[in-house]
C-alpha cells in the first residue's frame, strides 16, 4: 500500500467517524427519533460501509441500554463491561 493510498484511507475513516458523531448528536437530541436525522443519517450511510453503519448503531444502542440499566440501578459502573 502506498502512502498516498494509507493517507485516503485515514481521510475517509475521519469523514465516517464524522458523519457518524453528527448522526448521532442528531439522533439522541431527538430521543431517538430518526426521521428527524434523515440527512444526518445519509452522510452516515454515504460515508461509512454498511458493515459499519451496522456496528455503530447496534453499539450505540447498546450503549443507550447499559445508560439505562446503570441508571434504574439494576447495573453498577463496575459491573458494566470495560469500554473498548
């Protein structure tokens, strides 16, 4: 792999992650509601593969759950898995 390829490589990974953090800044200031992030959600899509878009929501959800345990009390911090 060349340099300049490495570099391209680096560009679109920010521009996923990007795309990915506004998507869902969006989306969480909405309380979940997606229709109201539909841009936000297309520049995601646009600029992430499919296989990521996949993981990033599935582990934003999970994040949201463990939120949501840790807060109802039914999970402590140091119960809650280390975050990778």
């Amino acid at each position: 792999m060349s340099s300049s390829d490495g570099a391209t490589l680096k560009s679109n990974r920010k521009a996923c992650h990007q795309a990915r953090d506004l998507f869902f800044d969006c989306y969480d200031k909405n309380n979940g509601n997606q229709s109201k992030c539909r841009l936000e959600l297309k520049e995601f899509e646009n600029h992430c593969p499919v296989s990521w878009v996949q993981h990033f929501m599935r582990k934003h959800k999970f994040e949201k759950y463990k939120e949501e345990l840790t807060k109802e009390g039914l999970l402590s911090d140091k119960d809650a898995p280390p975050r990778a």
